[in-house]
C-alpha cells in the first residue's frame, strides 16, 4: 500500500518538531529548510514589507526553537501549529507597529537565516496565489472579515463593529470561511 505523500510531509515534519524539541540542531536546520518558504509567505502577507517579513520569520523560528516541546501531534497538521507561530507573530509585529512602537531587537541573538531560495519564493508565491483565490470566493464580506482578523491583526469586537453584525455572528463568520478556505486549499 502506498502511502500518501502529504502522509509522509506530516510524519516527518512531526518527527523533526520532535527532535527540534530535544534541541537537535540538524533537526532544526531541516525543518527551517522544509517549512521556511511557506512561512515566510505567511509573514510577507501580513506584513507586506519583505524586510519586516524577514525579521517576523526569524522570530517565528526561534519561537519554534524554544516551544517545539508544546507542540503535540494529535492529528492537527504540523503545519497548521507552524503556520499559526507565524501568523501571530506576524500580527503582533504588525500591531507594534500600527501603535508606533518600535520592533525589540534582542541582544546577543545571532539566528541568521538566509532569505527563501528562488524555488522556496516561487511556491510561497504559488501558494499565497492560490489562497487569494480561495479568498476571492468566498461571499464579499466574509472574504473582507477574514481578511481583516488574519491578514490585518483586526479583533472580532472591531470586526463585529465594522461589519454592524454581532460577535457571535462574527466568530461565526469567521470559522465557516476558514472551514471553506481549508476545503479550497486541499481541492
């Protein structure tokens, strides 16, 4: 019986969370080589500067360095808990930002990544694609609410605001267009 290869993607980059946790550099090497490109589109589309992409990015793995013994594989894609450390620390950069607070260098931090290989870019530029077009079928607002929570840092309360609907109805919103969003990504 063959195995499906998203299978294989997941087991070893849960096996590489694993030994990341056990603090195995060579590990922590390999997954930053595996996921680095995907998660860098998560950062450059939440924050659209590439250089504040790069600094989010940096942070993302040394986030995943100092946590990878939280993650728990219990049948949640690894990527999903990945891509979630990015988003948010995509979104709390963002949120600095907008209040004019100035990115905290962390002294005697020295994790220098290289940027994305040409082949890395073109696939997080395949994917963002293709998220934007998942995006774009969804109904105007509900498209424009996913949009403000995920891309743009908005809480549910601004967005239930924005939109003159409930919060209720907002959080609604917003888990049946992630819902929709997941079935388009994986079709």
């Amino acid at each position: 019986m063959r195995r499906h290869p998203d299978v294989t993607d997941r087991e070893e980059i849960e096996e590489l969370i694993a030994r990341v946790a056990l603090k195995d550099r060579a590990a922590f090497e390999m997954l930053y080589d595996r996921v680095s490109a995907k998660l860098f589109g998560v950062c450059l589309r939440v924050l659209s500067k590439r250089a504040a992409a790069e600094d989010a990015m940096q942070d993302t793995f040394v986030k995943i360095w100092n946590n990878a013994d939280r993650y728990r594989a219990n049948g949640l894609s690894p990527m999903t808990w990945l891509i979630t450390i990015a988003r948010n620390t995509s979104i709390d950069r963002l949120r600095a930002r907008k209040k004019g607070q100035q990115d905290i260098d962390t002294p005697g931090l020295n994790l220098i990544a290289p940027g994305p290989s040409p082949e890395q870019a073109a696939i997080a530029a395949s994917e963002a694609n293709r998220l934007t077009g998942c995006l774009d079928e969804l109904a105007e607002d509900r498209g424009s609410a996913i949009r403000g929570a995920y891309l743009e840092g908005l809480t549910y309360a601004d967005l239930a605001a924005k939109f003159d609907v409930p919060l209720n109805t907002m959080r609604t919103w917003l888990r049946r267009g992630l819902i929709a969003l997941r079935d388009c990504m994986s079709a």
